[in-house]
C-alpha cells in the first residue's frame, strides 16, 4: 500500500528486517541519528523496499546498543567508529 510504512519483513536470505520507525523505537535513536551512523559506517546500510523505506537488518539493535553505551562513556563518534573497525 503506498504511504503506509512497512513492517518487519523477511529478506531473500530469510532474515528479518526492521524498518526505520522500528529501529528508532526499540534502538531509542532518532531518524537523524540512525542516518548519521549509517552515514559514517557505524550500522549497515539500509536495503529499501521499492517503495523507498529503509530496512535495517536485526543486527542493528546490537550495534546501537554498543554505539550508545560507548557514547554515554564519553567516546566521540569518531571513536567508536575506529574501535567498530578495530572489532572487525
């Protein structure tokens, strides 16, 4: 249905997918947060539907978790990125 935000769906590897709205209630981050950390390589890039919403994959609940606790620390964004890399 056009102009109706999507739901949790499955991707083709069969894995659930978040949208937006989803991620920034249960991650408790805004829309511009969620779009800065995707923006500077803190959380996967959004698949979209073909209606042009994002979806995010679950791992990125994890991530936010993460993100958010370090920040509370005290770290800068610039930090946490280079210790997400460090990780990987």
């Amino acid at each position: 249905m056009a102009g109706r935000a999507p739901s949790i769906e499955v991707g083709p590897d069969g894995k659930k997918l978040y949208p937006a709205g989803e991620v920034m209630r249960r991650g408790g981050v805004s829309r511009q947060q969620i779009y800065q950390y995707t923006a500077i390589g803190l959380i996967q890039a959004a698949s979209r539907t073909r209606h042009g919403y994002r979806l995010y994959p679950e791992q990125v609940f994890k991530e936010l978790r993460v993100i958010r606790g370090l920040n509370a620390m005290g770290y800068s964004l610039r930090d946490i990125k280079e210790i997400f890399f460090q990780r990987s």
